[in-house]
C-alpha cells in the first residue's frame, strides 16, 4: 500500500461504508496503485472535478473509503476498476470489462426450508 521509507504523513479514510483497516482512501488509490497522479495534490484535484465514481456515484472526498468489491470508475477514461485481493492478501485493482461492472458478489448466510416447502 504505502512504501516504508516514503514519507511521514498519510491521508486517513473517512468514515463511510467499510472498515479503517479494510480500505483504501481514493487519493491512496488514485496516486499510489492506478498511477493517475503524481503527488497527493493531483489525485485531490481529480477526485474534486467530478473524474471519479464509486460504486456509480460521484465521490468527492479525497479520504472516501474504498474497500472490497468497490468499483470505481473514470468516465473520461472509460476505464473501471475493482478492489479485490490478490493471493497474499493485498489489494489489487484489475481493469473490468462492461460486463463484469455490475457483478457482485455475495454470501449465504444461511439456507432453509420454510414451513410450507
């Protein structure tokens, strides 16, 4: 996520939607794992112009949580992305097709038998 010897400061996630430890904020994700920015100021532009959206609305807090499953999308690119983990258990981003943005997944909690079959 963040280089050990990169610096002192890092932009916190706000409160939102997933855990502090199981999210990444947009400008972490902007600058550090899709490349779209070169300095935290650039991916705080970008997110503050409206490039952005998450799960197919516009976010435009620089610190909005990302987390597991999240799509996130720039229209002007017409590229999507989703947060997943990778075997290790980090955070990957893998480019999705116009199919696979709308696919979730989900879980069963559990499965049984009503009273009438």
């Amino acid at each position: 996520m963040l280089a050990k010897l990169g610096g002192v400061f890092a932009p916190r996630p706000s409160e939102g939607p997933h855990k502090l430890r199981e999210c990444l904020p947009l400008s972490i994700l902007l600058r550090n794992r899709l490349k779209y920015a070169l300095t935290g100021r650039e991916a705080k532009q970008i997110v503050l112009t409206r490039h952005v959206k998450v799960d197919g609305k516009v976010r435009t807090a620089p610190t909005y949580p990302a987390g597991l499953m999240a799509v996130v999308s720039l229209p002007d690119t017409d590229e999507t992305f989703k947060l997943l983990y990778d075997t290790k258990g980090r955070f990957a981003s893998p480019r999705l097709t116009a199919d696979e943005e709308n696919l979730k997944l989900c879980k069963v909690g559990s499965a049984t038998v009503g009273t009438n079959g």
